[in-house]
C-alpha cells in the first residue's frame, strides 16, 4: 500500500471532499434481461396466475439446478424456514442452535413454531457456526441445528452432519447465502435434510420474493407442500384435474405459494445462475487479489473444502490500524458513494430476543467482536470491473484518512 502525505490526500467526501461516484453503487441489486420481462408477460396471459404449471417446472428446475431430490417453492426464505421447521415438528419446550451472526429469520423461524432460538457463537476466521461452540450450547431439549451459509461459503457440513446424528438433532441449512455453491461433500441444497433458500433481489436469483426447501426425502417434500397451502392436501389444479371438490386441512398450514408470475421469473433467473456465481467469484478473486495483504482490512478467511457462492464479500477492519471505529468507516463511504453494509449485528444484541429469551452483551463474544468490525463490500452479478475500482479506491481513500 503506498503511502500518501496529508496533502497529497484527496478531502474526504464526509469532510466535503469530492465523492468518488456521484451516485451510490448499491451492496447488491438484481440482473434481470429480456428473457425474464418475456417470461413475467407470458405467465400473466395464461389461465393461472398462481398454483399453475410454471411452479412445478420452477420446482423441477430448481432441483435440477442444485441436484436435490425435491424443491418445494414457497413465498419467502422467511417461509422456507418457517415451513422446514414445522415439517420437523418442532414445538413449544424445543429448542434450536442458530449462529448468532444470521439473519433475524434463521432465528425467527424457531420461534414461530413456539421453540426457542439458543445462540451459537461463529469462527473468528470464517464467520461460520463454531461446532465447538454448538457442543457447549446442546442441551436436553436441544432438537435442531441451522446452519448457515455465512456470506455464501458453505459450513462444515461433515462435522455438523456428524455432530447431529450423534446428538440427535435435525441438520437444517439456512443456505439463502449459498445457492449455486459446491462443496466438497456435494451441491449447496444436498447438504442438510431440509436446505432453504430465498429469491429476495438481493440474493443470487430472484422472483421479487421468494423462497424454496429442498430435500432428499419425499415424505418432508409433500408435508412441505401441504404446510405451504393451509394444510391442505391437495391442490386446486389437483382437483381441477380430477374433478373432486372435496379437500382435508389435515394439519394448520399458512398461505405461503409463490405465484406463477414469480415462478415465470425464477425459472428465467435458473438460467442465469451460474453465470452469475461466475461473475461474482470472478469480482470476489479481484477483491481477494487487492485486500489480502492490506494492513487495514482482513477478507474472511477460506475453509478448506468449502464452496462458496459470494453472496457477500465480507471484510474485517484492523481497528488497531485505524482511527476510527466502523460506524464512522461506514458513513465515510456512504459518502463516497459506495453502498457498504454490515452483516450482521449479532442477534442476541436485538431487543426481540433479550426480551424474550434473556439473551445479552457477552453471549457470543466472537460474534460481537467480529461485529464492531464488519463491512460488506459491493458485489453483484452487474458490477463492472470499474465499478469495482470505485469501491477499491474509496476504500484506501477513507482508510488512509484515518490510518493510526
Ligand atoms: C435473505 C435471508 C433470509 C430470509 O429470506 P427472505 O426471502 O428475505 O425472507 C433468511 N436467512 C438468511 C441467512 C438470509 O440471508
């Protein structure tokens, strides 16, 4: 990194400086082409709006895509989880390890089915769930794990596989930061009994909202479908077909279908899917290649045998090289134009789940000290090269600001 004088240095745009981009470079936006616009168009001249023949061809797809047995499409990732967890039967008395460095809905999910969220503690390296950590935290009525796939690279799967069946807990993977990635144990989707993902247009494809859970095991996949749809046992195109009228709620279930118009644009996002991971992997190695060395930020570290889909490209800030703290980092480059973000603020520290569950400052150390750290760098499928430079530049523009 070359060092600049004080008067070589370009005012900061905080300080009334020149920003580096007149307009924000979002963290994430979605790419969407002609093929998804026809798509949306065709689904809306059909004779089915929703519950017609695009959701099984998405589902097919999307299987096919992540080499699962089952994808059941549902409304949200928030709903993927919350189905997954009521297909496992989880209830009030159970509770479930989250890693405290998620997104409210991993953890949400656990607790709309009356059990209750306990909080796992993550890698200081990978920002993944730390397996010793989930050991400390199982309990006599622990049932479940969610693992999540930090920042789109994929958990250790064979530990946390291993760790499950000898605790007898159900492996559920909150993959919605992974679709597309492959590990050395297989395809982000094959990982877990139950896998969910989420189509928001932050995420790597996208219906506007959406979510689906995959799985190997036909029983969960047609209870998944069921739950979905009230609980009902068949569908209307179902009954369409063969005439019958009458239907079973057979157990309570949520309205929580995605559309044919969402599943017109899923299929049409499919296509796109690994050209996309390619270009995200392609802006993270330019990232890797810039930052690796860099003494004032620290990218994640790699784990061996993971795959990763570069939702995110997370860096940690060297405090002690610096200044300042994050926050004023953080405005400093929302000033430059540079859309950064900050996954995540660790669960325990949030009101809902020191109210509900007691949880508080010093639950997940690790978590809350990577924390004060985290910035999410700009990365999305859309990105140029030079966009990048933009991002790169107003970050060694900042940082030697307020080098120490
Ligand atoms: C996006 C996301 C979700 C929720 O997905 P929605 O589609 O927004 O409901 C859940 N977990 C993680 C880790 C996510 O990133």
């Amino acid at each position: 990194m070359q060092r600049t004088t004080q008067a070589e240095r370009a005012a900061l745009a905080l300080d009334g400086g020149t920003p580096v981009r007149a307009r924000l470079l979002p963290y994430a936006r979605q790419s969407i082409g002609p093929t998804e616009v026809e798509a949306v168009v065709a689904a809306l001249g059909s004779d089915w709006l929703t519950t017609g023949p695009r959701v099984g061809e998405f589902e097919q797809r999307f299987a096919e895509a992540t080499g699962a047995r089952h994808a059941v499409a549902v409304s949200s990732g928030t709903a993927a989880l919350h189905v997954a967890m009521a297909a496992l039967e989880l209830r009030e008395g159970d509770e479930v390890l989250v890693p405290a460095l998620t997104f409210a809905a991993s953890a949400n999910a656990a607790l709309y089915v009356g059990a209750r969220p306990v909080f796992v503690d993550v890698d200081p390296g990978t920002l993944l769930v730390d397996p010793l950590d989930a050991a400390r935290k199982l309990g006599p009525r622990t049932r479940a794990l969610v693992a999540v796939d930090y920042a789109g690279q994929t958990c250790d799967y064979a530990v946390l596989q291993s760790f499950c069946a000898a605790s007898g807990l159900e492996l559920v993977s909150d993959a919605c930061h992974a679709l597309g990635a492959l590990d050395e144990l297989g395809r982000v989707g094959t990982l877990a009994r139950l896998n969910t993902f989420s189509l928001h247009p932050a995420k790597h494809i996208t219906s506007a909202e959406g979510g689906v859970v995959t799985t190997a095991d036909g029983e969960l996949a047609s209870r998944l479908r069921t739950l979905r749809n009230h609980g009902i046992d068949t569908d209307l195109a179902q009954r369409e077909r063969t005439g019958a009228h009458h239907y079973d709620v057979a157990r309570l279930g949520w309205n929580y279908r995605l559309t044919d118009l969402q599943c017109a644009l899923g299929s049409a996002q499919l296509a796109h899917l690994e050209e996309f991971v390619a270009r995200r992997a392609h802006l993270a190695t330019r990232y890797a290649q810039a930052l690796e060395r860099h003494e004032l930020v620290r990218p994640l570290r790699r784990r061996p045998g993971a795959g990763h889909a570069w939702h995110l490209y997370v860096v940690q800030l060297e405090l002690e090289r610096l200044r300042a703290d994050r926050d004023r980092i953080f405005r400093a480059l929302r000033a430059e134009g540079i859309g950064v973000q900050v996954h995540y603020r660790p669960l325990p520290l949030h009101s809902l789940y020191r109210e509900r569950l007691g949880t508080r400052a010093g639950d997940c150390p690790v978590a809350e000290a990577a924390y004060q750290r985290l910035l999410s760098l700009p990365l999305f499928p859309g990105m140029s090269d030079a966009d990048q430079d933009d991002v790169l530049h107003a970050l060694d523009k900042v940082l030697e600001a307020y080098r120490a």
